[in-house]
C-alpha cells in the first residue's frame, strides 16, 4: 500500500483537522474532507472548512476548494486539490471507501462515527474510545501530552477550560452574549483594544476583553445561539499567527500522520 493510493476522509475541517489536513497532504496522501452547509469555523483564515463560505482556500500553500458533486471530487485529487464536500452525513464514506477515516469534528463527544467506518479510524480529542469506536485517539490538550497517539487509552477529559495562551485562557474566547445573527465590525488580523466592538449579534455589541489581535470569527450572517463560541482574540499580539497553522494544529496534525504510517507499516508486515 502506497501513500498515493491511501485514500483519506476527515471529517471537519476547522483549525485542528485543517492542521491533520494539511500534514497528511503535504505527505502525499490524498485527503477528502466533509463539513456542514454552515460550518461554524472561528479561525476562518486557516480553516479549510471556509471553502464552503469562499468557494476555496489556501492555507500555508495547500489549497482546498469546495466540491459541488461527488463527481467532482477526483478531478480536485487530480489537480493536487483537496476537495471540501458539503456532506454533513458522510455520505462520501459510502461513495469513496476511503483506507482512513478521521473524525476532526471537535464536539467533544461521537457524533456517529464507528471503528467500521473504515479500515482504520483515528479520532481527536475526548468522546472516543480506541478499540470501541476508533482504532487510536490523538491528544487534543495543551501540555505535555498533546498530539500523542494513544492506542489502549481515551483523551483527556474536556476541562470546559481553553488552554492558556498569552498568559489568557477563558477571556481570549468570545461568546455569543444572545440568540442572533453575527455581524463582524473588526476583520481577522485587526489589532483591538479593550472595550472595542468586534462584532454585533442583531444589535448587540460584542467587545474584545483585553488589547490584542482578532485570531478568529466566525462567518458574517451565521445564526448563533447564546454561549456558542463565535471569536478569538489573542494578546500575543503578532499578526502572522492569525494566518499561519498553530502549533497546536500541527503537534495534533503530526500524532495523526504518526498513527496513519504506524498502521500501514503493520498492515505490509
């Protein structure tokens, strides 16, 4: 079995699984991806899952675009392309039978995918269990143990908590205050000041917590509901992060490629 004939589905494609996307890409192994009609990405700019908001993306030289039809799909493979399906059922698993199936969706819990949805079934972060409902869980959790492939053990427990960065954990996120539809004031990559608006719900400001750059927000026009995560800000302040893949992207992106050649380098023995 060749990288090239290796044939890899993930599901979602915010920040985290763009970062598995991209590694495993840039491998050359060939990666189709399914997201929502209405994918709630924060980091917009780095998130392959905007191809279906822009039409495509191109994120640290890797391009992504949306594929209107499974017919479509093998024409952007072709083309050195990763095609972004509007399949919020998985109804590629059953048209493509990838090798690999990877759940990136970040819900914190299964959202439907079996260890026989494919050969082999990786998942990220908690909500999984290897050998129940996976073959291998990549740690998603800041610290010591992020981007580990655990074979015989779940993640760890969702804190609720978002890691530290900057010196600033939970007040970096920014939550919708009500029920509504988002309207951005500041663009990703907009230095801000504590107390500036950032964006509006109906007519209700939303303000940035403390002075840094806007890393992320969610798509213009998207019906939220009160406390769902529609923003980033971040007090390291350096405008390069807001376009580059992070390094907690890459370090799950890495565990993900390590399982995947793990697998079928014991597959060809």
């Amino acid at each position: 079995m060749s990288l090239s004939d290796t044939l890899i589905l993930i599901k979602g494609a915010g920040d985290l699984g763009t970062g598995v996307a991209w590694r495993l890409h840039k491998a050359g192994f060939p990666v189709i991806i399914t997201e929502l009609a209405q994918p709630l990405v924060v980091r917009r700019t780095v998130a392959f899952a905007s191809a279906v908001y822009e039409g495509a993306i191109t994120v640290e030289g890797i391009t992504a675009r949306r594929a209107d039809s499974f017919d479509a799909v093998q024409h952007l493979l072709d083309a050195g392309i990763i095609p972004v399906l509007v399949d919020p059922t998985t109804r590629a698993r059953e048209i493509f039978a990838p090798d690999v199936l990877i759940d990136a969706v970040m819900a914190k819990h299964n959202t439907g995918t079996r260890i026989t949805d494919a050969p082999f079934v990786i998942a990220l972060g908690p909500g999984f269990t290897p050998g129940v409902d996976c073959h291998a869980v990549i740690e998603t959790k800041r610290g010591h143990n992020l981007g580990r492939v655990w074979w015989d053990r779940p993640a760890e427990a969702n804190t609720g908590i978002p890691g530290e960065i900057g010196g600033k954990s939970a007040e970096r996120v920014l939550r919708a205050p009500c029920d509504g539809v988002v309207k951005g004031v500041k663009q990703i990559g907009d230095e801000v000041r504590a107390g500036q608006v950032i964006a509006l719900i109906g007519k209700v400001d939303v303000r940035a917590p403390f002075d840094g750059i806007l890393r992320g927000l969610v798509h213009d026009d998207l019906m939220v509901k009160t406390g769902m995560k529609i923003g980033d800000v971040d007090p390291r302040a350096n405008r390069e992060h807001c376009f580059t893949i992070s390094d907690k992207a890459l370090a799950i992106g890495g565990g993900a490629l390590e399982a995947v050649l793990t697998w079928m380098n014991t597959k060809s023995k």
